[in-house]
C-alpha cells in the first residue's frame, strides 16, 4: 500500500448491449471519496465518460501477463472488475486479490470456458440484480455470490454551469445508442411538432451510433437546427441530468433503463415508452408518464403537457426523486468497501 492507502484498480467492461462505465466509474469516484487510491482501466476507446480518476488504457487483444505488469508497475493491491474476466485474469497473474461484478444473466460476446474456474479464485462475485427471481443455481454455483440492487446514480438537479449544449432557458434531455430500437427517429419527430410552439425549450439527444446520420438529416430538413443538438456519449451525461427539466426515453424495447432510473433519482419528470423495464420504475402519473411504445401522438401529448405544466412537472420529479432511496448507490459502494479494509 502506498502511503497508508489501499491501491485499487477498477475494470470496466461490458459486451456489446451493455458497459460497465456507470456503476465503474461512480464506484471508484465513491470509494476515493473514502480514501481509497483509485484508478480505472478499459480497452481503448469504451470509457466513454468524463472523470478525474486515472485511466489505463489497453488493446483488447492485450494479455493477462501485460496487464498484471501494469497493476505490479502501478502498486495495485486489489482488483475489482465489472463484466472483464480480462480484469480477473490479470489480477491472477498478479498475485492480486480480485472480486467481480456483472449484472444478472450477463453474457460476454465471446464465451470463455475458464470463466467458472476463474471465478471461484475470486474473493466475491457480485451479481447485480435486475428482477426478483431467484439466481440461476447452475450459473452460480461453487462461486462466493453476493447479491447486489442495481443502484441509482444520481445527481442534485441544478446548478448554474450549465453546459454548452443547452442553448435556451428549458431542455429536455434524452440519452441512448442511436439506432432504431432507441425510438430517437420518433422522438424527433415528437419535437417538430412541439418545437415551434415551444421556443423557449432545447433538445439534446445524448449518443453514437449507426442512426445519427439520418437523425442529423432529420433536423436538418425540419429545421430544428436551433432548437435540437446531438453530442457524443462521452459528454458528461450528469452534468446534462443536473440541468435538465425532463428527460425524454423513447426507447421500444431496451434490455436495460438504468439511465432512466439515474434520470429519475435525479429528480426530473419522464416521459417514457411502454417497457418491462420502464413499467419496474415508472408509475404512470405518479413518478413519471408512460405512453404506449413506438405511437409518436401518445409521446407527444404527454411531453407537451410537461413542457407547459410546471406544477406537474414538480409532482412527478419530486415522486420521482425518491428512487434514490430504493436504489442507493451508498449500499452498493459499501459491498464492495468492506472487502477492502
């Protein structure tokens, strides 16, 4: 240990419907703030994000032995990876002690069959729940399992540094990879009806993906240029959440709405597609507003009537707020912190 303090390197990973930046990086981020020496490392390119911890870099085709060099190199003393068993193998080859974290029915792009004989080395699996039935046993078994909430990431709703992107008094934010599924095309369609009534109000569509041209054609045609942006992902997504006044989550199908639930413990009102996802976070007219998935009319009535309802939108951020309670992300930083001291 360098100094007194526990050095602890953090994985992120994913597999392509899903990365671990989230919960990696605001874990990290938490456990400094506890006086843990902190760093992260991901392949090139996948932390999409805006953080001062440090961040290590490596190709995805690097192995075990290099890694573990870096974390000898670095002083590591513990590994904590999220969805990497690169991250676990590097910390075997090491002589680290590591623990794992991957959300329920995770499934990495290329099946490894050492994953199970790598795990049981672990000093933790975490597993981050996402329903409530119980573990798969088979998936589990032979393996310290600890289960996990999948917690809100949330942030005060305002400050006065708004950024860049937001051009006018009022925004609405919307956040998600940019291809059909996300339902953005819908969205902007949405907006060119309420847009030139609206003109005090800014939309920013946060995301990459193989849609933005079409999208970007879109706003172009409609000319929506002075009232609509689209900024890369790794735009500080939080910094936009503080300053926003609803966010907009037009997306059909997803697998997952954890930027739904960091939206709606960071207390604005949302308007959301029909989803079993959506459906375990948001009661209609309550916390948030549901519309059927994929009707661009529904969408619109109910993002119309939080734009020009401000009482409204206060009742449902302030009912939405409270998921922060139900998902804290403190309980989810200590599972973790205990292993360390």
């Amino acid at each position: 240990m360098l100094g007194g303090k526990m050095n602890v390197f953090i994985f992120i990973g994913g597999n392509k419907n899903f990365t671990a930046t989230r919960l990696g990086v605001k874990l990290g981020e938490e456990l400094q703030q506890k006086g843990f020496k902190v760093s992260l490392a991901c392949v090139k390119g996948k932390l999409k994000t805006d953080t001062a911890l440090p961040v290590y870099e490596y190709t995805a085709s690097a192995k075990p032995k290099t890694l573990a060099n870096t974390l000898k190199k670095e002083h590591a003393d513990f590994v904590v990876s999220f969805m990497s068993l690169s991250g676990c193998a590097a910390a075997q080859e090491a002589g680290l002690p590591f623990a794992y974290a991957e959300k329920e029915g995770f499934k990495e792009d290329k099946p490894s069959k050492d994953k199970k004989s790598l795990l049981k080395k672990a000093k933790q699996v975490f597993v981050i729940k996402t329903s409530d039935k119980p573990l798969n046993k088979k998936t589990y078994s032979g393996l310290k399992v600890h289960e996990v909430t999948n917690p809100a990431v949330w942030v005060e709703h305002y400050n006065y540094n708004k950024p860049a992107c937001f051009k006018k008094e009022n925004n609405i934010v919307a956040v998600g990879k940019l291809v059909k599924e996300s339902g953005f095309d819908n969205l902007l369609k949405t907006w060119a009806r309420l847009a030139p009534a609206h003109t005090t109000w800014h939309l920013t569509i946060v995301g990459d993906g193989t849609g933005k041209t079409a999208l970007q054609k879109f706003i172009t045609k409609n000319h929506l240029q002075a009232s609509t942006e689209i900024v890369p992902a790794q735009t500080d997504v939080y910094s936009l959440l503080r300053n926003a006044d609803i966010f907009a989550y037009p997306a059909l199908n997803p697998a997952e709405a954890d930027i739904l639930l960091d939206a709606m413990a960071s207390k604005l009102p949302c308007v959301a597609c029909e989803s079993a996802p959506v459906t375990a976070l948001v009661s209609n007219g309550i916390n948030g507003l549901i519309v059927n998935a994929g009707e661009e009319e529904p969408f619109t009535i109910a993002l119309d009537e939080l734009m020009v309802n401000w009482g409204k939108r206060v009742g449902l951020a302030v009912e939405a707020s409270k998921l922060k309670d139900k998902y804290p992300f403190e309980d989810f930083v200590c599972a973790f912190a205990q292993l360390l001291y």
